[in-house]
C-alpha cells in the first residue's frame, strides 16, 4: 500500500475484514504488512497494484508509558503534601488541572460560572447562610458577569486518545510542573527518572 492509494471502492458490509486492524511499517515511500497475518488480510480485501484505498493511520501507544504514568503518580502521593490520600488518577488529574498541561482550554462568563456555582454554594452551607453572597451576585448582574474567565478541563490520557509522541509531550510538561512548583532542587528530567525507579504498582 503506498502513499498514493488514498480511495477504494466500498467493502461489502458482510466483510469481516473491513474493521480488522492491519500492522503496516513504514519504509521509504510506502507502508508494508508487518507479519505474515497482515499480508494474508490485505490479500482477503483483492487489492490491485495501482488501486486506491482509504486507510485510517494511528500510532499505537508503547504499554511502557502507563507504567510510568502510574509509578509517577505514585512518586508524588507519597512526597507531595496534599496528594497523600489521592488515587493515582486523581494525582494526575489534579495535576493536569493544576498545570493546564494536556488540557481543553475553555471559556465561560461570569455571569455563567456564577449561576453554576450559586446553587452548589447554597446547598453546602446552613439555610439563609448564601444571603452573604447578595453583594457578589449584585456585581455580577450589574455589568462585571460580561467578563471571560478561564479554566482547564483535563484530557484522558488512555492509550485511545492519543499516540506516544503526544502522550510524551504531556508527561514531560507535567515533570516540569513538579519540578518548578514542588522540588525546584530538581528538574524535569530527574523528576522522570526517579519516577522510572519507583517499584511497579497496580494502576
């Protein structure tokens, strides 16, 4: 299959291989089956020299990067005050959120996020205690709800949203976070390692 096959005449529906993932390698100018397996599915699908095909390319994620992921949570709930009691999904999160390191940017008014934010207010504190925000809620009715505010919604980082090289550049970017606000005696690449040296856990 090579660079220039980029459209195939549609597969019948009752094709099992039409949604089998197929290995191909790169080399120069083409990609080729990498196992025997491969090569027997693409010949299932009667390709000709010269046709055109729609591929799909996705670059699959090493398993070795969720180890890491894990034992660097775990290295940071057991020096970081703060992340003691925390899973290590929630130590990452907290720290994509912290960090906006591999994070949606989103926007919202202040009017908006105060009307979001009110009812959950209201329900945590003692009756006719919410009346003290009267004053917030006056100012922000009064012309300053127009005003943008900013916050991180964290991405998944599972191997089914993203490739290795993306997964990197977040996994760096948070090393560097811990670095610069928790152990500034460190830097992101010692924060990395001795993440690698922590002891396999269960993620």
């Amino acid at each position: 299959m090579t660079a220039q096959q980029i459209q195939s005449p549609p597969i019948p529906k009752d094709n099992a291989y039409a949604s089998q993932p197929i290995s191909l390698r790169v080399v120069k100018g083409a990609l080729v089956p990498v196992s025997d397996a491969d090569t027997e599915t693409l010949r299932r699908f009667r390709l000709r020299v010269g046709q055109l095909v729609v591929a799909s390319i996705d670059r699959p994620r090493h398993p070795e990067g969720l180890r890491l992921l894990h034992s660097f949570a775990q290295l940071i709930s057991q020096n970081v005050e703060g992340f003691e009691h925390h899973t290590a999904h929630q130590v990452i999160k907290k720290l994509q959120a912290q960090s906006g390191v591999g994070c949606t940017m989103i926007s919202t008014s202040l009017r908006d996020f105060w009307r979001t934010l009110l009812p959950s207010i209201s329900d945590a504190l003692a009756p006719g205690a919410v009346n003290g925000f009267e004053e917030i809620s006056d100012m922000v009715n009064a012309g300053a709800g127009d005003r943008m505010i900013t916050g991180y919604q964290p991405k998944s980082l599972s191997a089914a949203t993203m490739d290795d090289s993306e997964f990197q550049e977040i996994f760096d970017g948070l090393c560097r976070y811990v670095a610069l606000t928790y152990w500034p005696s460190m830097t992101a690449e010692q924060v990395a390692e001795t993440a690698r040296l922590m002891p396999d856990s269960t993620p």
